[in-house]
C-alpha cells in the first residue's frame, strides 16, 4: 500500500515537472520577459530558458538584469539565452554559415574558420557576434592587434557583451597593460558578476599593479 502510495507521488511530481516545462515552452517571448521578474525562482528560469529559443536582441538587458537574480539556475540560464540571441543573425543563410565557422573553430581549423567569420561579416557587418568569433581566433593565433580591432567592432554594436569586454582583458593582459586589462576585466564582471575567471584575473593584477606601485617608491 505505502509503496503504491509513493509510487503515485513520483508520477504525480514526473506529470508536474513535465507540465512545467510544457509551459515553458508555450510561453510567448512577451510572455517570458514578464516571467523574468517573477517572484518564483523556478518560473524565473524557465523564461530565461524560454528566451534562449525565442528571445532577440531587444531582450539583451533584460537577460543582462538577470545576470545578477538571486537565483543560480535563473543567473546560469540568462547567460546562456544572452549567447544564443547574440549567435543569431536574423539571416538564415548567414546563420548556417556561421555554423559552420563555429564548427570548424571547434575542430582546430582555425584559418578556414576565419575565412568563414570574414564572409560572415562582409555579409552582415552589424551581427556582433561574428566580429566576436573572429577576435577570439585571431587572439589563439596570437594575432594581438588583429584581436584587438575586431573586440572594437563588437563593443562598437553590441556594448555590454560581456564576453568581448573579458577578450579586451585577456589581449591587454597578454600585452601586459595591466592597467587597462584591469579596467576591461572589471567593467566585464560589472555586466556579468557570474565570471569566475575574470574574477580571479582582477584579483591577479590587483596585487601586480600594488606590487609595481611599491617598486616605484
């Protein structure tokens, strides 16, 4: 009897989960954008998910105030709906071929992918996230000064991009001006307080700046 008993519990919490989710997924992306302020984490993060299929570039700070929700799960989702609408176009074709440089960046072909961002970018100049990509090749190839004027064009569309301002950080930090690696670093952690690297980066030159300062008196 008692094992009957939780047995329609678990069924009852499997149907409620799934009714959830269903929810979620039927949810209107003005919808979702409400949800984001709800008072029930859960309902919170479900739009962030929500958003992450349907939201677009108007949602950016909206997702970006969600960067900071008390909840995790909200904070993780937010992140990650922030970099879904940002690696959308609006143009199918230029989509699929972003695709593919993703795809050939994640093989190692890291030339041919940025023969494919270049084409990407002459076909949509105004699409951050392509500039984005191939800053992010030209930093691997240590190509610093290529990096550097690509990270200017996403910044230049896209301000808050978070991912753009911690590559600024990285590329001055390689260039060892920590100074303005710290600045970029900082203004980073203040759109998105969830990068625990850039944390630990500031903290680093931090104590570099100090002990440079101390070597000077």
């Amino acid at each position: 009897m008692i094992r009957q008993w939780l047995l329609g519990v678990l069924l009852s919490l499997v149907f409620l989960a799934g009714a959830t989710d269903a929810r979620a997924q039927a949810q209107s992306r003005e919808q979702a954008l409400q949800a984001l302020s709800h008072a029930d984490a859960q309902v919170r993060s479900q739009a962030a998910l929500r958003l992450a299929e349907v939201g677009v570039m108007a949602d950016t700070p909206v997702l970006l105030r969600a960067l900071h929700d008390e909840d995790e799960t909200t904070r993780e989702r937010a992140e990650q709906a922030a970099w879904q609408i940002w690696s959308r176009s609006g143009d199918s074709r230029v989509d699929k071929l972003y695709q593919t440089g993703v795809a050939q960046m994640n093989g190692g072909e890291l030339h041919k992918s940025i023969a494919t961002f270049t084409r990407v970018i002459q076909l949509r100049p105004g699409f951050a996230e392509g500039w984005n990509k191939r800053a992010t090749l030209y930093y691997l190839l240590g190509e610093n000064r290529k990096s550097l004027a690509d990270c200017a064009q996403v910044i230049k569309r896209n301000p808050n991009h978070f991912g753009a301002l911690a590559g600024y950080g990285q590329l001055y930090l390689r260039l060892e001006d920590y100074q303005r690696a710290l600045t970029y670093f900082q203004r980073a952690l203040e759109v998105n307080p969830n990068m625990d690297g850039v944390r630990r980066n500031i903290l680093l030159l931090e104590q570099i700046i100090e002990q440079r300062r101390r070597d000077m008196v």
